[in-house]
C-alpha cells in the first residue's frame, strides 16, 4: 500500500537565512549559488530539489535541519552536473520505454503513489521536469557504470555462500546480483571520487 502524503508547502523562509533572499516562488531572484564546470546550480534549482525531495519522501523540510539540508541538497546536486559531463562524454542514452520503467520502480521503491506524487508537484510549482531529469540521471550513470565495469566483475562461490549465510531468505542468483552491485557501486564511488576531484567548483 502505497503511504499518503500530507498536501504541505515547502516555506521558503527556511532558506533567507543562506542568503537566497527569496520571499515566494514567483519572486525568486535566480542568484547562482556554485558553478560546476562553468555550470550553474541557482537559488531556484535548490528550492525546486528541497521540495521534490520533501514531496516524495512525505516530510516537510525541518526548520531545525535547515543548514543541513541545504548543504546536503547543494551537494547532491553539484555530484549530479559532474556525473551529466562524464554521461554526456560517454554519450548515453535512455529511451522513454527505460525511463518509465526505471520511474516506476523508483515510485514502488520509495512506496509512493505516482498520481498523488505527481499533483503535489503541480501544487507546489515543482516542474515534472525536475523529476524526470534528477531520474534520468540516476539511471544514465547506472548505465554507464555497468558499461565501464561490469565486465570486471566477478562473484566466487565463496562470496555467495557468505551472502546466503547472512541473508538466508534470497536465492543464489540474488546473492550474486547483490554482490555483483556492490562492486559496480565501489567503482561508481571510485569513479564520482576521481571526476570530482578533477571539476572546477566555484562557490559564490
């Protein structure tokens, strides 16, 4: 059963304390924030995230956890402009019949309802958009992990039965596609390690 999610607005005060200077929505000075790569990430783009985030996670922004919010909002958006140059230089593509079925199970994962998800988007001035670009992301550079790594990786007899022993209730195949993801995920925090090292980030 899908859970409900409370109708709310994010309140934009949260975040005049990080000198966003914004009173509403519609009065949103588009300040750049960071340049990533001479690409910008702008007062909006945050306020647009922090309110996609508390849509789908059914949590309004907490007041208390402002700053940490922000930043963690801020950093996950700078880690996506880095992970859009390595995908576009690697020229990736996703197909819509990919992206609905990676948008489905994104929505099964978090146990929302779409429809539900979707009109608080449009209640709250959060593009569609938004969405379909932070998931394309998230799927294109899933595809370009497994393009670059999956090849190397490799799963003993030993590693599965260790993985069975401590999760008793998966089958032979998960174990191996578990262990399998986990190195996939090492390389990726590798990967994402190494790019960012090498981006030009400019805090303004």
């Amino acid at each position: 059963m899908p859970k409900i999610i409370n109708k709310f607005l994010i309140t934009i005060a949260l975040i005049i304390n990080f000198s966003l200077n914004v009173e509403a929505d519609n009065k949103i000075e588009h300040k750049i924030v960071v340049l990533v790569n001479e690409n910008a990430i702008t007062s909006y783009d945050i306020i647009q995230r922090l309110k996609l985030t508390a849509i789908i996670s059914g949590k309004n922004v907490n007041s208390q956890f402002e700053q940490f919010t922000i930043n963690k909002t801020i950093d996950e958006l700078i880690q996506e402009k880095i992970k859009l140059d390595k995908i576009n230089e690697y020229k990736i593509d996703i197909d819509e019949i990919e992206y609905f079925e990676f948008e489905n199970n994104f929505f099964q994962r978090q146990n929302v309802d779409r429809s539900q998800a979707l009109q608080l988007l449009k209640e709250n001035n959060v593009s569609y958009q938004e969405l379909k670009d932070l998931l394309k992301i998230e799927l294109s550079w899933s595809k370009l992990i497994s393009g670059l790594y999956y090849r190397f990786t490799s799963v003993s007899k030993i590693e599965i039965d260790e993985m069975i022993s401590k999760n008793p209730g998966i089958s032979q195949n998960q174990a191996e596609n578990y262990i399998v993801q986990r190195q996939l995920d090492l390389q990726s925090s590798k990967l994402l390690r190494d790019i960012s090292n090498e981006a030009t980030i400019e805090y303004k």
